[in-house]
C-alpha cells in the first residue's frame, strides 16, 4: 500500500466485491498467519485476496507478480489451486516457504536444526573465529563489523547444513529476514544509516527467535489450508501465455508494481547478495521501477509495460475469467498518473474492458485502486 489503508471508498461500474475487499483490509489485522513472516514493502492486504476469492468462486487463480505470496497463501486456505510468477528469485523462494506447509515433523527438525545453527554461530561470537564475509563495500557498511561477521559466521553454519532442501531453503529466509534488524539501516523502507548498538550474539538470538516464529506461523497456517501448494515459476509477467503453457486461467489477482513508487531490485540488494542470488533479470526487466522514474520517456516507458502486461494477462485468461488489479496511482517525472484514467485508455489495446473500480485516498493525494477487468472486443 502506499501507506494506511483506510477512508471512504468511491466505486465505478461492477464494484461490489471491490468495495467490500477494501472494506474488509479496513478492519481487519494484515499479519495472519505466514504473511508478517518477512519483510516486504507494499505486501497486499491477504483481506483484499481472501474476499475476492471469495466473491469470485474461482477454483484456481495466477498471480504473476505474486511478491511475497500473499495470494498463493489465501489459495491455499480457501481451497483453490494457484500459479505464481515473480522476476524476483528472493520472491519465489519467500512466498514457497511461506505457502508451504510442512508436518508436525518436519516443523520439529526445522527447530531442531535452527537450535543446532544457533548454537554453532555462539560458538564462533564466542571463539572469535576470524570471518571474511565478500561483500561490496557499500553493503558492508550497513552493519558492524562485529554482526558483518555474525552473520557471516551464520550464513557459513547455513552453507554446511546438511538437511532437506525445503529445510535450508527455509533456514535461508529466517536469516534473511533479519538482516535489516541488526544493521544500520533506519527501516525496511528508509535507505539512510544510522548509529545502532547491536551487542554480540543478538543476530544469532534473533535469527533462533524468528525461526520459532516461522514454526508457530506454520502451525496456524495448517490448521486452516485447505488446498494444494502453489506451483511456482521465476519469470516475467509479461510471458505469462508462456510459462503457463497450455492452461488459462479463471481468475488473475495480482498487484503490478506501481509506477515511479518501488524499486525492489535496489530495495533487496543487501539480500541478493547474502544469499547469492542472482538478480541480472529483476534489474532488467523490472516493471515500473523508481529508479527509471525520472527518464524523459518515463510515461511513455510506463504505458508500454502496462500494455505488455495486460496483453499477457489477456491471453492466459479464460474467456469468461476476470482479471483484479491492485494499484496505486504512478508518479513519473513529478507528474502523478491516475491508474483508473490510464487503464480505460490502455486496455482496450490488450482486448480487455475496465468493469469496475473502487478506490482509496492515500496520503500524498494518490489513490490507490482495485480495478476489474474482463475480456471484450479489441
């Protein structure tokens, strides 16, 4: 979101459901579940995808911008199969972990192997095992030299592990989701460092601490999930016809990235290189990235994404299927351009039609909007 959801709600066409999954993110508490597991700016209401579901009756759903999974999570609770897509392979591998849902035994060796990890880093803080961690030097100096080489030391007992890839994989994002909790960077979503003090030990007692988190999240989630896991593709929205192959699609709920707002490449860079991820494609073929926002085609730049996007959207949907957006207002070159207003324009242009909107003020003067869309004559 742009930032608190909330404030009355104005409606356009087929809103009905729109209006409601507004209301509903309103009210109710946004981290359920595995969904507040890990950091990850502009994560979508699971309100918003559990009250389109359900208004929608869709057996399935594709989301190819699926980010930290929030809808592939609300699937799997409400019963329906689904198909995330991501450029991110920091977002394929969250939103897997986040949507699975392990045994009771296999959360048990998941501790078991946490404490096991915990208890070897103390031994290094302790040994004061000499630790050389390859970083960039503008990363390096998020942290203090003592917790750099913390976390190095863990990232090390992370690399040794011998377990089931599931287990590691889950490991993985225990630890990457504390690395801004022991660094220097103010917030998740304020790049500027500041003085903090972390004593020794404390990355190690909060990457145990989230680990135990996970497993309670875990828990709750299997008490509710009801459908299959999501099946998962690192790619590009804009080749969805493609990776989905031959299916197509009931119901596509997704939020794109919103214009001139993000930039997740430069966001999870710290992370990326952590974890040895290679992020090439997600700088390449980024959608709407803040860090283009100033070029002087930036509008014209925008309009050809959206396009791209919506004509792939358009052909993985079934013909009687509906596509729901979830997007804020863009802001390219200083000027703001108004999602509902440049939808009506585009879209047609994808053999799509606007059925219904609803929108919210955001501090700022944007909005932030719900959008339906449905297949019509091009």
């Amino acid at each position: 979101a742009l930032s608190q959801i909330g404030g009355p709600i104005r409606t356009e066409g087929e809103a009905d459901a729109l209006g409601a999954a507004w209301e509903a993110a309103s009210r109710e508490e946004p981290d359920t579940l595995t969904h507040g597991f890990h950091p990850w700016p502009a994560r979508m209401h699971p309100a918003i995808a559990r009250v389109i579901l359900e208004r929608s009756g869709a057996p399935a759903l594709v989301d190819p911008f699926c980010g930290a999974g929030t809808t592939l999570i609300e699937a799997r609770v409400r019963g329906a199969r689904s198909f995330g897509v991501d450029l991110s392979p920091l977002a394929i591998r969250l939103a897997r972990v986040k949507a699975s849902v392990p045994s009771r035994a296999s959360r048990v060796a998941f501790l078991e192997a946490a404490e096991a990890l915990a208890a070897a880093s103390e031994a290094r803080v302790r040994g004061r095992v000499p630790m050389t961690v390859e970083l960039p030097p503008p990363l390096r100096a998020r942290w203090d030299m003592h917790v750099l080489k913390e976390l190095g030391g863990l990232r090390e007992e992370l690399r040794a592990l011998d377990a089931p890839e599931p287990l590691r994989e889950a490991l993985t994002l225990v630890f990457s989701s504390i690395l801004t909790k022991v660094g220097r960077q103010r917030s998740e979503t304020e790049e500027q460092l500041a003085p903090r003090r972390i004593r020794k030990g404390l990355a190690t007692e909060i990457f145990l601490r989230k680990a135990f988190e996970l497993e309670r999240r875990w828990a709750a989630l299997a008490e509710v999930a009801r459908g299959p896991a999501p099946e998962l593709v690192e790619g590009d929205a804009r080749r969805l016809p493609e990776l989905l192959g031959q299916r197509r699609a009931p119901l596509i709920l997704t939020s794109p990235p919103y214009g001139g707002t993000y930039d997740y490449a430069t966001h999870h860079a710290h992370r990326m290189a952590w974890l040895g991820l290679d992020d090439r494609a997600l700088r390449r073929g980024e959608l709407g990235a803040r860090r283009h926002a100033g070029a002087p085609d930036a509008r014209a730049r925008w309009d050809r994404d959206v396009v791209a996007m919506l004509r792939a959207m358009a052909a993985a949907l079934e013909p009687s299927g509906a596509i729901v957006l979830v997007m804020g207002d863009a802001l390219l070159g200083g000027e703001q351009v108004p999602v509902p207003a440049q939808l009506a324009r585009l879209a047609p242009a994808a053999g799509l039609v606007v059925h219904g909107v609803a929108s919210q003020a955001r501090h700022g003067g944007r909005d932030e909007h719900l959008i339906r869309l449905r297949l019509g004559a091009r």
